[in-house]
C-alpha cells in the first residue's frame, strides 16, 4: 500500500490484483529439443489416432486436428473435427489437453450415438438449396450445399445449406441441414446471435451479446466462452427479456451492461488489432462481479470484482477501467504469468491501463471518448482520473525509470512504462502534450502500431519481467513486425530513451533491411498416391536450405486416416537433406482420400507439406488448393507466405501462429487471393 499523500494516497487502492507469491529464484526448466507446442501436439493427434478417453470413434470415423492453442500452466489445447468416410460430423468435435512435455492430461468430445449411415444422398443438392431458401425471409447468398454427417442421439447424413439474409427485418446467417434422404429440415443454426440492448451509464445504448430467448435470459455471453456477469457473491443475472440496467449510476445491472460491452469489445480488440485469440489467448474469458463494496476494483487471479465510487454515486464499470482489470488477466496467461515483485507489478498495472486504452480507442465510443488517462469517468474520489499516462506525475507518480521503480508501490511504478506507451503512441508533442525525461522530442506511430509493438514484446516475458527486458524485447518486436523499416523500431528506442530506459546488453539495432534468418523449404514427391487398403505409400521428403545457415529438422505426419501408420527415415534430418515417409494403411483403413500433414519443426523456422492419400476407390475431393500447403494451426507464418484452406488461397500479411484464414479479424493476418 502507498504511504499518505494526499490523492494518491487513495488512489493507490484503485485498481488493484490479487496473485499468487512466486519465489524468487525458480529454477528454470532444461531446455527442450523440440518445442513444447510440438511435443504437445503430437501427443494429442496420438491420443487423437488411439480414441482415447473420451476420443472413442467407430468405423470410418477419424478426427482431424483443426487448431492449437497455447494456455496457461505450459498447457496446449488441440481441436479436432470428426469425419465419417472423410464427411465432416458436425457436432462431433473434441479437444485434447496436452502439455509441453508431450504429456496428455484430458479429453473431452461432444457426445454422439454411433454412426452408421450412408455417404450416398437421394435427395439432389438443388432441391436442399430450395428447402434452405424457404426458412429464409429474404436472401441475400446462399453457399454451395455440402454433405456432412449430423451428429447427436440418431446420426443423420444432411446436407448443409447455409443461407444468408434477413428474417423478420433481422439478420441472419443460416446452417439449414436438410435431411438427404427425406428432404426435411433437421435442424437449423444461426451464426448471428440475439444481441441484448443495455442501458450503459458510461457509453450511453449499447448492444451486448446475452444467452437466452422468448422469455428466458442471462448475461452469460454465448458466444466469448467464460464471459458473464452478476452480482458479487451471487449468481448470474437473469431475466425475462433482453433489455439490461436503467442507466443509473447505482444499478448493478446497468453495471454489468458497462463491464460487459467493455469486456466484449476488448476481446474484439485483442483479435482484430492483435491477433490474440480471447482474453487468456486461448479463446477463453472470466466471469466479471458487480456490487463489490468497495472504493475499488481488481483482478483475483480468476474473475474481476468492480466496486464503486466513494460518494456510492457510480460503479466502477467505465471501459478504461474494466480494459484495465481484463487487462491483468491478459498479463497473467501471457508467458512467465504474474510473477511478482514491485517493478514486475508496476508492468502489470501499466499493461492493464494500456490495454484499457487500446480497447477505448479500439471502441471510439462518442458518448465515453478515447483518452490516454484512467479512471476518468467513475472519478473514483472526487478529484478527477487515477493515473495520466501521458504525464503520470499529474498525481504524483514518476515519469522516468530510476534505481527506485523495484521498491516503488506498483500503482506508482506504472508511471514509466504507461508514459513510454503515450510517447510511442502519441509522440511528445501530442495534444496533450507530454514532457520527456531526457529533453527529446519523441515522434509517434499511432496506437495500433504501439499496442501490436507492446503486445509482442510481452509474449517474451517471464516472471522475472523489468524495465530493461521489456524495452529489448520491444525492440525485437518492432523489427520483427516491420521488417524492411526503422521507423518504427527508432520510435520505439526513443520512447525508452525519454523515460530513461536505458539502452541494454544484447538489444538489436535496425539496418533498414529484413532480418536475414536461417531458413530452408519443405517439398514432398510425390504429392500424392492411391493404394487399396492394407497396402503402403511412400513419398520423398526434400529440405533445401533457402537463408542462412542449415539447421536441424524434425520430421512428423498428421491427419492419417484410422488405422494407418507414418514411418518417416531419418525422422531428424539437416536442411538440405531427404527423408522418406512411408504410410502403411490396414484392412480396416476406410476408403476415402486424407490430407497427410507432413510438418517440419526446425531449430529456426517451421514448414509443412500435404501428401493427398487415397484408400481404395477415393472419397469427397480434398479441402484447399492444388500444389498448396493447407493453412496449419501450429506454424508461425511470416509476410508473404501462401497457403490453402477452405477452397481458397491465402497471403500472409502478417507475423501470426493460429489466426485461421477466413476468420473474423483475420484481414489484418491474412489477404484473400480467391478461390482455387
């Protein structure tokens, strides 16, 4: 806690979390040979190919690992469809828990009765297009029918039609499965979810995502999974229709309305301007609590807890400061978690308002405009913002690194770092203008830029996170990021430098020129191969060293068809060498044709190869585009590399691992060069 002085005093118990004491001197873990990421991967496409747990499949059936999402506690979360004969099952998904050390550590799957139906449809696509069209009021586009296999008590083979357009003056993106055999609709799905309509006190009608319909509603957010909102101490709010608070400052549901659009539009931030997949990174949220009797609002480690002003005239719910208190569980799932310490917990804090200001930039709300200072809308004690990033010694906090931020009250020690943010963002010379530790002028890069710069620098952090190791892996970001420019990475350097970071040991310098790496490509011949069940395949694996110098290759294959078996020699090879892969089917391999991921995990730089396996007589045509690498969820992607996925070809345009092409936000990730 701060000592007395005055405002500060009493601002110093704003915005506060509660974590976990870290020791000190943790011993590190021995380096791996492969990645973590890796290792966990291949344990989950094993548990996958071996049903286990919760992973039971029939014949013909087989799942397909569909993305990997890092977690907290060194876990890795992999998503899998089910196919049937190589029809996509929808509802039969499942998500294998692995860790780094390639060990599996859960499974869950949504639950299916056996399958056994027929892939041929006797009802043709044209007359399930017209059955679509009819649930439909008015039609916009309607995509191309596919078969899939409906899952649930009495598995069905459908078409799915989906059907965009309106019905009943509202918008509406339709999954109509029509029955193939009868023609009957099945079951329908809208992507477009009922938005709730919330009275906020701070940025006046918003629209929020609720659960619930007819009479029956709750501010669980159905489509962020872990997002909700309720009284501190209880449950949930519920009611009978979709319209939230009365926009007063002392209702705890017009509260809630506050933090969930805040909530919810930081998440949209984090993926649109960040590529960061949910609050935790891996698609995940917490649930936010109202009410908290207190001049106050923090993070616990699990969910956030927001109290209200001193007079008990406003909820502590604007968008800056729930960003804020989101804010910290961002820090806490990124690496190294929340480590501990003074200058550490100033880090945090300054990461919570920094992710406060991007999310109020991000909303550009008219009623609750954007700033750079914190707080300002609840006006916590009566004397205006919290913190001022662009000159935090407005009340009282220091501008300027020194010898003391690591025994400096956390709140305080936000000061560098938030000023280092503005400067980066704004420049010095912004409107309002912001004065600089060293006397130099400091020109800004806009706040996308900044916030992306910041965001990657923090996906280096460890528990033992300071001043000196956020700048340089700030530095490293913005070469990374920008590749071919300095202008940014100059920026960048002398915003550390205005607030007296200084240079440190090691950090990069920028010539202007892509950083030159050791690179190599990964090309299969052939591409492709039919056998007849029980019989084998095999393809020559090729490495050429394209950058750099050669580096060590470890060879896997995923995606193989139920109860086939991958043979790779060498399994590790130098680029610029040959492997061979050997795909042994059984007699009980199901016919059909398999997109056989052939991945290349190097010391340096990652690739991937698909190898198109048919079994007996071939099934539905392969996904993707010919003579294209199929889009992986586990590869680091650079500008300019080109994949295929979903039947078109894609272009990066962007540094990304796991922001799947086609995806809502993924125009900043990824450019769509059309159909192929």
């Amino acid at each position: 806690m701060r000592s007395p002085r005055g405002l500060a005093a009493i601002a110093g118990l704003a915005l506060t979390f509660a974590v976990p004491a870290i020791p000190a001197a943790a011993a590190p873990a021995p380096p791996a040979a492969t990645p973590p990421e890796a290792l966990a991967a291949r344990a989950a496409d094993q548990a996958a190919l071996d049903g286990a747990d919760r992973l039971a499949k029939g014949a013909g059936e087989t799942f397909v690992r569909t993305g990997v999402t890092p977690g907290g506690g060194g876990l890795y979360y992999a998503s899998y469809q089910r196919t049937y004969h190589g029809l996509p099952v929808v509802g039969g998904d499942a998500v294998v828990v692995a860790d780094g050390t390639g060990r599996v550590r859960g499974t869950e799957a949504a639950p299916t009765a056996p399958i056994s139906v027929g892939t041929q449809a006797t009802v043709n696509a044209d007359q399930a297009v017209k059955t679509a069209k009819s649930q439909v009021s008015t039609v916009d586009k309607i995509e191309a029918p596919k078969l899939v296999v409906l899952a649930g008590a009495a598995p069905k083979l459908a078409y799915e039609v989906v059907v965009g357009g309106r019905t009943h003056g509202k918008p509406t993106h339709l999954h109509v499965f029509v029955d193939s055999g009868t023609g009957k609709v099945l079951d329908t799905r809208d992507d477009v979810r009922e938005a709730g309509t919330g009275n906020s006190y701070y940025a006046g009608t918003v629209s929020i995502d609720t659960s619930g319909s007819g009479s029956s509603y709750s501010m669980t957010d159905p489509v962020h999974r872990g997002l909700a909102c309720g009284r501190e101490g209880g449950s949930i709010f519920t009611k009978s229709s979709n319209t939230w608070g009365n926009g007063s400052g002392t209702d705890l549901e017009t509260a809630c309305v506050d933090a969930l659009y805040s909530v919810q539009t930081e998440w949209k931030m984090l993926g649109d301007w960040l590529g960061r997949n949910g609050i935790d990174g891996a698609g995940g949220g917490f649930r936010a609590s109202v009410g908290l009797n207190d001049v106050n609002a923090y993070w616990d480690g699990s969910s956030t807890h927001f109290g209200h002003s001193q007079d008990n005239r406003r909820q502590a719910t604007p968008m800056d400061v729930v960003g804020h208190e989101f804010g910290h569980a961002v820090f806490q799932t990124t690496p190294g978690g929340a480590g501990s310490g003074n200058e550490n917990g100033g880090l945090n804090e300054s990461t919570g308002d920094i992710f406060g200001a991007l999310t109020e930039f991000y909303a550009d709300n008219p009623v609750d405009r954007p700033d750079f200072t914190v707080g300002e809308g609840v006006n916590l004690v009566g004397n205006g913002p919290i913190r001022y990033m662009y000159n935090p010694s407005q009340v009282g906090d220091p501008n300027c690194y020194s010898s003391s931020i690591p025994s400096t009250e956390v709140h305080a020690a936000a000061g560098p770092q938030n000023h280092w943010f503005y400067l980066l963002s704004q420049g010095s010379n912004a409107s309002p203008a912001s004065p600089t530790c060293n006397g130099s002028t400091v020109t800004g890069i806009g706040i996308q830029k900044a916030g992306k710069i910041f965001y990657n620098g923090l996906l280096k952090k460890t528990s033992a996170w300071n001043h000196k190791a956020a700048r340089k892996a700030t530095l490293e970001a913005a070469i990374a990021l920008f590749p071919g420019s300095c202008t940014e990475f100059t920026a960048t350097k002398a915003a550390w430098d205005a607030v007296s970071v200084t240079a440190v040991s090691g950090e990069p310098t920028c010539s202007g020129q892509p950083p030159a790496g050791n690179d190599y490509s990964l090309t299969l011949s052939p591409t492709s191969a039919s056998v007849q069940p029980g019989q084998t395949a095999t393809t020559t694996v090729t490495t050429r060293v394209t950058s750099g110098n050669a580096q060590t290759v470890q060879l896997v294959a995923s995606g193989l068809p139920e109860g086939a078996k991958a043979t790779i020699s060498p399994a590790s090879i130098q680029s610029g060498g040959t492997a061979t892969l050997t795909i042994t089917t059984s007699a009980t391999t199901p016919q059909g044709t398999s997109q056989v991921t052939v991945s290349g995990d190097g010391t340096d730089a990652d690739h991937t190869a698909q190898f198109s396996l048919t079994v007996g007589t071939g099934g539905p045509p392969p996904t993707g585009c010919d003579g294209l690498a199929e889009w992986d969820s586990a590869k680091a992607y650079v500008p300019n590399d080109v994949v295929g996925h979903n039947g078109h070809k894609w272009t990066s345009l962007w540094y990304s691992t796991g922001a799947e092409p086609g995806a809502p936000g993924s125009w900043a990730v990824w450019s769509d060069s059309g159909a192929c």
